[in-house]
C-alpha cells in the first residue's frame, strides 16, 4: 500500500558552521523532497546562502527548494501591543505561510523540511507553529525532528568552557528577562535574544562574560573577561558588526566570580 501521509521533518543544522550537521541531519536531508524556507529579507540573505550551501554539499539526489516570505513581526521592546501577544500574533501568521507550503508545495507522500538554526527545541518557533497548524486540521501531515548543535553548545566550546561549575545550575533566560534571573550567586545564566544588550545593566566587578556573535561561521566574535572590563567593548564590537552585516545572532553566558571558579 501506498503511503498518502505527507511527512515534515525539522532539522537543526546547529548554529552556522556547515562542519555541525549531525550524521542524522545529513541523512534526514537526503531523504527529502522539498525543504521550506523562509525568507527574512535582504538584509539575512547569507542565512538562506548557507542553508543552500549545506544542501548543494550534503543532498545527492533531487530535491526541491521553495522560499517563502517570513511575516514581519515587531521586535520593539515598546510596541503598540504586549510582548506575548504580539508573538502569538506572529506565530499565527507564520503558521498560515507554512501551511500554505505543506498543503501546496508538497504531494502526499513525499517529505519536507524545515532546516532549523540551531536546535529546533531552544527558542525556536517551528515547533509550535507545526503543533498550531495540525491543530487546524487543514492539512494532515506527520513529524519528526532531527536534533542540532544549539548557539549555547557551540558558544561553551569555543570559549573552551563548560557551561556548568561542579554541582550548580545553569539557566538559560532571554535577555528580556535576565534582570529578574541575575542576582544569584548560585549558578551561571545563558543570554539569548538579547536585543538590547540586558547584560549591561548588572552589576559588573563580580561576574565574568563569556560573549559570542556569528558563532560558527567567518564571520564569529567572541571576547570573554570581567564584565565591568568589557561590557562597553561588547557594545561597540556589536554596534559596528550590526552595522556591517545589517544583523546580528549573538549569546552570552554570565558566571559569577567565586574562589576557585574564577577563570
């Protein structure tokens, strides 16, 4: 018997260096036939020329590439509506692009994919967006994901460090809310989206940063050192490479200066 079922699979690709793909990644790629993109303009083309790049490198069979527009979404942090629910909203419109492609971009059938930054499970959207678009009931369609190397792996390993000190925790926070996570001395913070740099408002003399940009790619950055030392020079260090590339995927891990546990 025939299988009718159209299949989506999400794939991390890990945080921009080609060398990251998983042996998984590789064979859940050569198994598609049609991966989904979405466009987030001009100003991120590069992203879309890596994903090809990993696709012309790994993919030895046919396949099909299609582009769609990502809608736009206000990143502001004062924007006319909350944060949550101006999310929600992106998502939402989001989910009725990539509906649209599963539905008419791909036979049942056949596999598709969505090559994901990252790991698809830490703040990420795609997820959520497959559970919403199932929920409609629109389109039948099952999934799987392929796990990646996430920016905070890759982040540790070019710093040379492990995310963790012997018995503590760690914890990962977007920027937006780092202030109501800093403050304890108990454990290490990992910054994502930190659109406006939070980390500068800590205070500086007992924490030590360790701060990466384009990570993986030819483009990286990373400096590390006291806070206090080199906050201002992450400011400007990421000013002048939003400048030049027109964006900017950075992360940070704060650590708190203790003892034996100071670098």
């Amino acid at each position: 018997m025939n299988d009718t079922t159209r299949h989506i699979t999400v794939i991390g690709i890990g945080s921009g260096d080609p060398g990251q793909l998983t042996l998984a990644a590789v064979r859940a790629m050569r198994g598609t036939d049609v991966f989904f993109i979405l466009d987030k303009g001009r100003e991120k083309s590069s992203l879309v020329r890596l994903r090809r790049d990993m696709l012309d490198e790994h993919v030895t069979g046919p396949y099909r590439v299609v582009e769609a527009e990502d809608p736009w979404r206000d990143r502001s942090r004062d924007g006319s509506a909350p944060y949550a629910e101006a999310v929600h909203d992106w998502r939402r419109r989001r989910a009725d692009v990539c509906e649209r492609l599963i539905r008419d971009e791909m036979a049942p059938g056949q596999r598709g994919a969505f090559l994901v930054w990252g790991d698809p499970s830490l703040y990420d959207s795609t997820l959520a967006i497959l559970e919403d678009i199932t929920a409609r009931g629109n389109v039948a369609f099952a999934y799987e994901v392929v796990p990646g190397i996430s920016s905070v792996s890759a982040l540790a390993a070019r710093h040379r460090i492990g995310l963790n000190r012997v018995g503590r925790p760690v914890r990962i926070t977007p920027g937006r809310r780092l202030t109501e996570t800093a403050g304890n001395e108990d454990g290490d913070i990992v910054v994502m989206l930190d659109a406006h740099e939070s980390f500068r408002h800590l205070s500086g003399d007992s924490t030590w940063i360790y701060w990466g940009a384009y990570i993986g790619t030819p483009d990286e950055i990373l400096i590390s050192g006291p806070l206090s030392e080199v906050a201002d020079e992450i400011h400007r260090t990421r000013a002048e490479a939003r400048e030049r590339h027109g964006w900017i995927m950075d992360t940070c891990l704060l650590r708190p200066r203790s003892g034996e546990d100071t670098p």
